[in-house]
C-alpha cells in the first residue's frame, strides 16, 4: 500500500501473527520488531499480550529497554494490549520486573483472575466510534492508579480497561483476537498524525 506507515510489533512472544493482520487490515505495513535496527525502521509499535515479565526480559536482553523507553517518551505512538499495557506501566503490583515506565499508571496483574476465569467483554470505549469493542480478558491486568495526563477511555465491572496518555493507548484486554482493527486504526491515525507533523516542520 503506497504511503501506508511501518507499525512494529514487539515479537518476542504473544499473539504477535493476530496483531500483524490487524495492522495490515488498519492500512499498516506490519513489521516485526526485536532488534533495535528493526526499531529504528517503525513508526508505531505493538506491545502485544502475553507474559509481562518475559516481554521485559527480553527487551532487555536485545538491548531494547532503553531505547523504546527514549522513542515513547518522544512521541512514538504505541499501543500496549494486556501485558503490553504492564510493560508500559510506572509500576505493577507485585514482585519487581523490567517496566518501560512511560504510562503514568499502577496496574494489578491477573487483576480479572488466572486463566480459567479468562472472558469476553463488548466494551465501550472513548473516542471509537461504531458500537462497543470486542475484547478477549485472558488474566487480564486493570488500572488499580491513573495519573493526572491519563485519561481513561473504558470500564468494565467499574475497573480502568483502557487508557490513553497523548502518543500512549493501553487496553486490559485483546481486541486483535476478536478481529477487531479499530484500537490499531486509531494508532495508525496517530503515525499519520506524527508523520505530517514532522514533515511539516
């Protein structure tokens, strides 16, 4: 698709194939990411479900902590689902673990219960447009503390389930599984946003 943007997904585990399609379906070029050099070459990134503490292991031991920590904070537009929403996170409840630290919020994991109590959730969510979103909660996290520049876009049984904070979006739970394409449309739309940004300065 010609001018269509690079978005990454960090794929060191997770549903990562689930999250490149729905990219692709929101007018991305997906792109998997692991190594910087494959950092450097996106304008938006993925942090997809799967274990939180392996995600930031792992980005840490590519050497990637640091610099997706740098490009966040300058602007790079990410959405983080499920444990993609704790690697972001200043803080997690519970034993320490590599955090980016870039979301102004503190989050409780397995917040929903352990795997057996997973669950489906139509999920009103500010600022989409369309009817609820879909959205699989697989031990899901929520958002026990927001900060002041973090607004919250949704709820579910009264509990945080999706936030965003300027170039940051986060949700508790997956969309991708679903096959909804609407939270990654929206990243695509902030790249876009970037991207005319830069160029016109």
């Amino acid at each position: 698709m010609p001018g269509a943007p690079r978005v990454g997904v960090l794929a060191y585990q997770g549903d990562v194939r689930e999250h490149l399609a729905a990219l692709e379906a929101a007018g991305a070029v997906p792109v998997e990411v692991r190594t910087l050099e494959e950092l450097d070459t996106v304008d938006g990134l993925v942090v997809p479900g799967g274990e939180s503490t392996v995600i930031g292991k792992l980005a840490s031991r590519y050497g990637l902590l640091e610099p997706l920590r740098e490009r966040a904070r300058a602007g790079l537009p990410v959405l983080g689902t499920c444990a993609g929403m704790i690697f972001l996170a200043r803080e997690v409840e519970g034993p320490p673990q590599d955090l980016l630290g870039v979301l102004d919020v503190r989050v409780r994991r397995n917040a929903f219960g352990r795997q057996v109590a997973s669950f489906e959730a139509e999920v009103d969510v500010k600022g989409i447009d369309g009817g609820p979103v879909a959205g699989a909660f697989i031990r899901a996290p929520w958002v026990a503390e927001a900060g002041p520049e973090v607004e919250v876009l949704a709820e579910v049984e009264g509990k945080v389930v999706a936030v965003r904070q300027g170039n940051l979006l986060a949700t508790a739970f997956h969309p991708e599984l679903s096959g909804e394409v609407r939270l990654h449309r929206w990243l695509v739309d902030l790249v876009l946003g970037r991207i005319a940004e830069r160029r016109a300065t």
